[in-house]
C-alpha cells in the first residue's frame, strides 16, 4: 500500500473535533500505523510515497519515496484508491485560507488557533463545515458560515437542513446562505 501522505488510517471524522479541543489528544487521530497493519494483516504500507505514473504495459507504477529518490514498483493488480481533495475557489488570496483533509491540515488549523486566532470564516456548509464550525465555535472563536446553497446543511432534503435540525444555535454562528467569498483580503488579525 503506498500513501503519499505522513499517516495511514487516521480519523478524519476526529479531525474537526480535535480542532475544536473535543478530542484532547493528536494521538487519539492515528488509528494504525504501517508497523501495527505489518503485524495484524501482514499489509506492507509505505507512507510518504507518492505514486506518479502507472505503466500498464510492463504494470509498474513510479513512485516518488522518502527522501525524493523516483523508482518502480511492480504489481499484478492495481488497486487506486486516491480519494478527494477539497474544492478550492480560485479567487484571491486564497493562499491563506486552510483546507481540513488530513492530519497535517487539522495541524495548520490547530496552530492557527494556538497563535491567537479569534474568528473564523467556514467556507462550504456541508457537514464537515457544520462540524468546524460547531467546533471553532465551542473553543470560543466567533464563527461565520458561507454556503453557496440556500441552506445548511446542503442537502436535498430541506427536512435535514441546520434550520429545523441545529447543531449550533443560529445565535451563536453567522450564516450566509446563498453566498461566496470572491477574496481572502490579508486583513491584519
Ligand atoms: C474532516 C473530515 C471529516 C469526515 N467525517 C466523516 C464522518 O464523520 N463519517 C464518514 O463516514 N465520513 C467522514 N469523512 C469522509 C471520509 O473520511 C472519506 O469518505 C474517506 O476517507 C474516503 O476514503 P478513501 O479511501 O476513498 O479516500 P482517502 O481517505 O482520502 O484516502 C486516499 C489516500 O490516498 C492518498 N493518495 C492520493 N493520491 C496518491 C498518490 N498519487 N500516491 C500515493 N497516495 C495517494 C491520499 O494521501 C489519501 O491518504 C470525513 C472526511 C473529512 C476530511
């Protein structure tokens, strides 16, 4: 199993709550590790290894491994598991907003809120949105939501939306429903 990423098999369903402080400890995120997943079901995992290319004539893939070094892997069946990332709007100043994927991102977010973060705006009102929100807002930061949609959660079922069903008293985060951000202005903090 080759991940291009620091970690395998962590909680992302932890990771809003982590942020908001729910979940005490970073460790509690990391489910298995390579060494644990050798031992319990014999999976070879490579972590930060990036697979770049596949050849499905000589069925090799490149691989990109720790360190940098490019070589190849050989394989009878190919297995592509690479999941998603998330939407990124193009607009500026974007550079400066944080996604929330994985541990490294829960990190960003994290060191954002330790060097003194007050406010947040949530961009996208889907659950994980809902959950960072909730979260940030429980760690006592004052939040904004912006949703594209006309509601929140977005779903196509209005019965489920945030309005009837609250997480978070709309007292206690700013919706803007209907909206988008055009730029992240470098506003000073
Ligand atoms: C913040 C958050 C909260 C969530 N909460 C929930 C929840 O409460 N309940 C729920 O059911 N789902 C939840 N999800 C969704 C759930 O995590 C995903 O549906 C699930 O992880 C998808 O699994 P996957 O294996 O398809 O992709 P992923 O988990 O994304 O795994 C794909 C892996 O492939 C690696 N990869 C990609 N390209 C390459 C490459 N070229 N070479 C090597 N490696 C590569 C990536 O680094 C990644 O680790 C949440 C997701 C997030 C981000």
């Amino acid at each position: 199993m080759l991940e291009r990423g620091e970690h395998v098999s962590f909680a992302n369903c932890g990771l809003p709550y982590y942020a908001g402080g729910s979940i005490g400890q970073r460790d509690a995120l990391l489910l298995q590790t390579p060494e644990s997943l050798w031992s319990r079901f014999r999976l070879d995992v490579r972590t930060r290894t990036e697979v770049l290319g596949v050849d499905r004539a000589t069925r090799e893939v490149t691989v990109r491994r720790p360190g940098g070094t490019v070589g190849t892997e050989g394989y009878d069946v190919l297995v592509l598991g690479p999941g998603a990332r998330p939407i990124v709007p193009e607009i500026p100043g974007v550079e400066r907003a944080l996604v929330l994927r994985d541990v490294s991102d829960v990190d960003r977010v994290v060191a954002g809120l330790r060097s003194g973060a007050r406010s947040a705006v949530i961009v996208g009102g889907g659950f994980i949105g809902v959950e960072m929100a909730e979260q940030l807002r429980h760690r006592g930061l004052d939040v904004t939501l912006v949703e594209l949609a006309d509601q929140v959660p977005r779903r196509d079922d209005k019965c489920l939306s945030w309005q009837q069903q609250p997480a978070v008293p709309e007292r206690e985060v700013s919706r803007r429903t209907g909206a988008e951000p055009t730029a992240v202005p470098g506003a000073p903090r």
